[in-house]
C-alpha cells in the first residue's frame, strides 16, 4: 500500500476510504448531467455564505463546499458529506447571488445523489425520518392534503402551530386546483397515473436509490407497486372485454 492509497483519521472508528473510492464518488459528482452547469469558477468571495440561512446556523458554508469541489479536494469533499451537505435548505439565494453564476445549493444536491448512490450513511440517517412520508408519496401519490394542516396533527411542530388557525378556508382559495382542497379528493391518484409513476421512478433510477438507502422501504413499496399494476391490469382486461361486448 503507497502512503497515499488510503485516508483515515487515526482517531477515529469511521472506516477507511480508498482513493479509489474518493476518485469513484468525486467523477459521479463531476459526470453529473447538470455540475458544468452550476459551477463556473470561486473567487473565493464569501459572498454565498454572507447571504446562506444555513450557515447562520449550522457549521457549514456554501463558499467551502464550493472550494472543495473546485480545488478537487477529494478528502474534503467526502468529508462534507459525512454531514454538512445535509445543513443546505435548497433556497439558492446564493445561486441569486453569486458573482461567477455559480450555484452551490445545485452542487450540494448533486453531491446528495451521489451520496445516496453510494449509500454512505449519512444519507440514510438523513432519509430515515422521512420514510412515512416516502411510502405515503410512492402508495397514494399524495401525502399532504391542506385540511389535514391542523394544530392537532402536528404536535411536534412546536408553539408555532398555533398560527395554523389562520383563516386557511381563505388561504387555500389561493391553491388554485380544487382537488387539492381536502383530503379525500388529494389523496386520488388515478391508477394509470400511479402506473406511469413506478416507470418513470425505475427508469430514473429512484427506485435503486431508495433501495439502497432502505431496503425494508423498498420491499413494502415494490409490494405496493405489485398490487397496483395487477389492479392496473385487471382494469384494462375489464374494460377490454366491456369493448369486446359493445
Ligand atoms: S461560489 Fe460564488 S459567491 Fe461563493 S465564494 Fe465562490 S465566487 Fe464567491
Ligand atoms: S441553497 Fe443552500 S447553500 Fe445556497 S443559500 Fe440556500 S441554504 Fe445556503
């Protein structure tokens, strides 16, 4: 083994990453259909970080991130997505702002796929909590329908809820399409639409990357998906022999 042939802090238990590892994860985030396109260069500003929400509170900078990657700082960038990735809200002020029409939250959720891809566990940790909402999505199409916005639903958004009693009949006239006014309607998806979804989720690959983050999530929504396309089926034999009558 060269001395440089792998990484590892002495102190820690985290396991040792290869250089070819580091090299593999860094040509995914490289090859990215869309990474030449979010970044451009870094003047090294600080301008992303000035106007960041999450590096306000978090131990993260958009303006490191972006370095990382620009410098090819392949340890550094393993690194950050051990953890700091995962501190971006997606609201791309820096984006607004950044001098070289760079995006760094763009880079970050590149670097988010290519974490899930590889499976490190810190998208799994971060996935976790959201597997509820992710089999809801995937079984019905929907998950949240605006009269289930209720104080007594979400307790554990804390004292803020309170101001769920604004006068929501009047803001949901702002949501233009009325199907998505309660829940029974929200929750309809029509079968072909489900159908169509599952190939596109396998086409895309987001089905292989929700396997690799949660293999028991997996299992149940490939059960579901099975029971809907059989449904999918006997619905087009139905209707087919209803044509053959007619
Ligand atoms: S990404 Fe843009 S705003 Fe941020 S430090 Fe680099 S040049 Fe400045
Ligand atoms: S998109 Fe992410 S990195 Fe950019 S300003 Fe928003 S939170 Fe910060």
């Amino acid at each position: 083994m060269t001395a440089h042939a792998q990484i590892s802090d002495p102190v820690s238990e985290a396991p040792v990453v290869s250089r070819e590892d580091l090299e593999e994860i860094f040509d995914d985030i490289r090859s990215h259909a869309v990474y030449d396109h979010e970044i451009h260069g870094c003047l090294n500003c600080g301008i992303c970080t000035a106007t960041c929400p999450s590096a306000h509170y978090y131990d993260y900078s958009p303006r490191e991130i972006v370095q990382l990657l620009w410098t090819e700082n392949l340890e550094g960038i393993y690194d950050a997505m051990q953890e700091k990735i995962w501190a971006c809200a997606q609201c791309y002020t820096c984006a607004a702002r950044c001098p070289f029409e760079n995006s760094p939250g763009g880079l970050v959720m590149i670097m988010r796929e290519v974490a899930i891809k590889h499976g490190m566990e810190s998208a799994k940790e971060v996935l976790r909590p959201f597997s509820r909402v992710l089999l809801k999505v995937i079984s019905t199409g929907n998950q949240l329908a605006p009269n289930m916005i209720t104080k007594e639903a979400f307790p554990d958004w804390g004292p803020n809820v309170s101001r769920i009693d604004a006068p929501l009949n009047i803001l949901r006239k702002a949501i233009p399409m009325p199907t998505m006014h309660t829940l029974d309607t929200a929750w309809e998806v029509n079968l072909k639409t489900s159908v169509e979804l599952y190939t596109i989720w396998e086409a895309t690959g987001v089905l292989d990357q929700l396997e690799t983050v949660d293999e028991n999530l997996f299992d149940v929504v490939s059960d579901v998906m099975d029971e809907k396309r059989e449904e999918w089926e006997e619905w087009l034999e139905d209707n087919e022999d209803e044509d053959d009558d007619d």
